[in-house]
DNA sequence: GCATAGAATTGATCTGGATCAATCCTAAAT
DNA sequence: ATTTAGGATTGATCCAGATCAATTCTATGC
C-alpha cells in the first residue's frame, strides 16, 4: 500500500517499468504517524529527507519580515513533500502539517541514487515539480489578478479538482481542513474578508463550507465565479484510485468530478 | 560562445564533466536573433522547443479571463527559455520577448535524448526549474503579503542580484526595459501606483529610473525597504562572467554587486 | 449541564490602491 | 523645427478590502 502512493503518482505521468515500480517500493518503507501542526521543514533547515504525503494535509509557507505568514502551496495526500532536497542547501520555506497525519520519509542519498539509476524516474519527479510550478504560477495569477470574489473560487475549485484526481471527493464533497485564516494566508486576503466572499459564495448557491467541509453545489457556477481553467493543472491521466480513500469513479471521461445537481 | 552560455548556466549548479560539456555544445547550435516583442511561445501551444535566451529580456505571462496579463516571471540573458516543454503537452502560459535579443533554440527530441543519457545535465536542468521555483514563490509572497512600495522595492533587488549574477551591473546601473506598466502587471499594481512607488523611492534617495536605466543608489536602503532576503535566490557558486558583457567582479566575496556608495 | 477556546460572523469605519482624466516628456520620424 | 506616439507624471475621486471590535457558534473537556 505504502509505497504505492508514490508509484501511482508518477506512474500519472511517465509509464514506469516493473523494475521502477519496485526499486520506488524499495525506498518508501515505514509510515510514521504524525501530528496535527508538526512541522516537518523549517525555514532555513539544510534539508535532509523528503517527505511523502500518505494522508493529511500540509502547507509550504514563508514568514513574511513583519512575522505575516504566507502559505505558497497546499499538500494534499500524495504528495510529495520536498523535492527541493537537490538543490537547497537552505530551505527557503517551512513545511507544516494541517492536520494529522501519515508520512513516509526518503532520505535525500537514496533519492539521488535512485535518480541517478532511473532515467524514468527521474523524469517523473521532474515533472511532478513542473506540475507544482504550473500551480504555483497560478496562485501567482490569482493573488496579482483576481478580486477577493474570484479568488476564493478558484482556490476552491483547484483544491476540488486536486481532491477529485486523488479520489477524495465524494458527492460534491471534501474535507477541507483549512480556517478562514488560512485560506487567507492562502490568498493575500483578510479573515473577515474570506468571511465575507464564502458567504456571497454560499448566497449564490455555489457551495457550502462548514466544520471543515466543503460542498460544490453548482461547480459550473463556482468555475465561472472564478475564471477557473479546468485544464490548468496539466492531468494527463486521471490518477488511479488509492487504496483506503478510494471510490470508483462514475464517468471516467469527465475531467472534474461531478457536483450533484 | 553560443553553448557557453548553457554551460555556464547549468555548471553553477553542477560540476559537468567536459563530456558533458561537449554534449551541450552540440546541442546548443546557430545563435538567431529575435525581435522586440516576439512571441516565442504562446498560451496554448503544444511546445516542441526549449529556447535560451542569449541576449534580451522576456517574460512568462497568463491572461486572465478579463483579458488582464500577468507576468509570472521576468527572464534574463542566460535563462532557459522553457522545460516546461517536458510535461506539458499545452502550455499553461505565453513567453514573449520584451527587448530585441538573440536566442537559440533546441528541439524537444534532442532535450530528452541528451537528458536520459546524462544523468548530470538533468540534474542540473532539474536543479534550474527549482530555482525558478524558489523565485516564483518569492514573487508570490511579494504580491500577496508586502504593501506597494515594499513590492516595487523587493523586485527592483530581486533584479539586481539577478542581473548582477550574470554581469551585467556596471557600477549600480543597469538596463530594465520594462515600463511602468509592465512593472504592474508583474506586481499585480496599477501604473499609476508603480508611478508613485518609484518616485517614492527616488524620493529616497534609494533608486533612480529614467530611461530603462536603473540606478541603486543606496542598495542597504532598498534591501531594508523591501525586506529582501539576499540569499533566497540561492546562489551556490557566482556565475562566471560572460562574454562580451562580462565585468571581472571587484569582490569575490561580496553576495550583491556593490552599490555605489 | 457548564465552561472554555478556537473559529465564524457581523457591523462600523478607515485607507491603500484603483480609476479617471489631463498634461507633460522625450526620442524618433519628416 | 515640428509632429507624433509611447511613456511618465500629476491631481482628484472612488471603492474593495483592511481594521477594529464585538458577538455568536460549536466542539470539546470536566
């Protein structure tokens, strides 16, 4: 199971061999629990290891001089969580835990040897850095672009759509374990000001977001909210289902997964 | 010269062995010059070609629904045009030139040829898109957490050192042919606003900026202004100068080039 | 059931940047 | 020298979001 997670994932991307698919289960071994808030990377660490995501949420934030925080990226299970191993000898960033969680650790030799010894799967992780790039230039797009409206949808939708590919929607709905605080960390906008747009947004009937779930009422209306490109984030195949989260997909040619109408 | 230019690039982040070097000689051939306001690449496309920017300025850009353009990266002599070309079989955004420059361009095939049999050039090209990376986040953290003036400040030094790593500061000066627009459309500010920020700054006595020229008059000053953190462009070794353009540096150790006092 | 603490919500007010609208510069073209 | 066009600058006004300040929920734990 473990090892999988990691295997789906890149397989999304490049076909890997066997042989790929069995030296990656070689090096993601052991699950370990952790906690809610942990922190997995600090700012400024020499980082040692890369974490891969199994269940939970983390964030990648920067801390602005001012002490603001700034959160450049959002975790979802499976994951991984830093790549940037290769080249930092400095983060230049924190990673944090959301929620509790699984994680596997790879340390940063095995890695390099395997890359070096797999051109697939070197590529592979290559790519899934493209495909993190591709989002972070979104988020770029949306915080310098889009009012305070639009913004919150679209962040909606791409965590709907990145929710979705893993398997974890269900009937138009997802755990979303973030506060209005952090989505606004998230966006560059005020708490009370992220208040104030979920609630337009739940006025017009596109969804609902309490206790940390998120329901999709009108996807078409939350995509047209937001200016949202469904082919953003650059799937190539739809990931396969994963282990205990997974639930089979009903329209296999639909890019989003569907809002109940 | 033409090939130095990659190789320069890429061997500051990993030490290529002269086959190596010899490798991307060869594939980095006829040298062309483009013209001022080219697109080299637009949304949308299926990309099928990496270009290095030899010479010129260009950018990274996404249009928004409304027909807004934001830039999402600013590109120097030296930079490598797109790699996104590995994963992306649409390209998520524009590249376009800003200047007349010259470029070279190297066809998809060859790229991934050249990648799976050399382990060190795909680390290192691996090593250049992380890097973006890390200032694609630094920009996104600009933009959503730091007021006007900070903002205009911290991409004025963000250029600097960048323009400064390749040689091409003379004496606290150097070319930035963006307009004031375009300065807006990368920070997610009106023209007008970037107007007053600047003249803010001259004000200051921390910058000057007439004529697509840049001056740093007080560069501690506008380092403090934008809580500019001189390290996050992690620089491992200095690039060698190049070329023509090259200066021999007066400090060696010296992290920015010196402003003049 | 009651207390507590972390969130969400709501209202009132303020302000950093946006907008709108003229000029003013300046370099190249005739 | 004069026109022309792309930028820069300046002033006046507006408004989306920020701030400040209470409440109100809601899930705990006792």
């Amino acid at each position: 199971m473990t090892s999988n997670a990691l295997t789906r994932k890149l397989d999304r991307w490049e076909h890997l061999s066997d042989d790929d698919q069995v030296t990656l289960a070689a090096i993601s071994g052991r699950i370990e629990p952790v906690a809610r808030h942990k922190q997995l990377i600090e700012e400024g660490d020499d980082p040692r290891i890369v974490f891969l995501l199994i269940e939970g949420w983390a964030i990648r934030y920067k801390i602005l001089p001012d002490g603001k925080r700034q959160i450049v990226a959002i975790l979802l299970p499976g994951d991984l969580c830093d790549i940037h191993v290769f080249i930092l000898d400095r983060m230049d960033h924190g990673i944090a835990m959301l929620t509790a969680g699984k994680i596997v650790r790879i340390p940063k030799d095995t890695m390099l040897a395997v890359v070096d010894q797999n051109p697939a799967i070197a590529r592979a992780l290559w790519w899934t850095t493209l495909v993190d790039e591709a989002v972070l230039r979104e988020w770029l797009v949306n915080v310098g672009g889009r009012n305070a409206y639009a913004r919150v949808a679209h962040l909606l939708c791409e965590l709907y759509v990145r929710m979705g590919n893993v398997g974890l929607v269900t009937d138009g709905r997802m755990s979303l374990p973030l506060t209005q605080a952090d989505l606004g960390q998230a966006l560059g906008l005020t708490p009370v000001h992220v208040n104030r747009m979920l609630s337009q947004l739940r006025g017009k009937g596109l969804v609902t977001f309490r206790a940390f779930q998120l329901r999709i009422l009108d996807l078409d209306g939350l995509i047209a909210a937001a200016g949202f490109d469904p082919g953003y984030l650059h799937g190539k195949r739809p990931e396969r289902t994963i282990g205990s989260w997974s639930r089979p997909r009903r329209n296999s040619t639909a890019k989003l997964p569907e809002s109940p109408a």
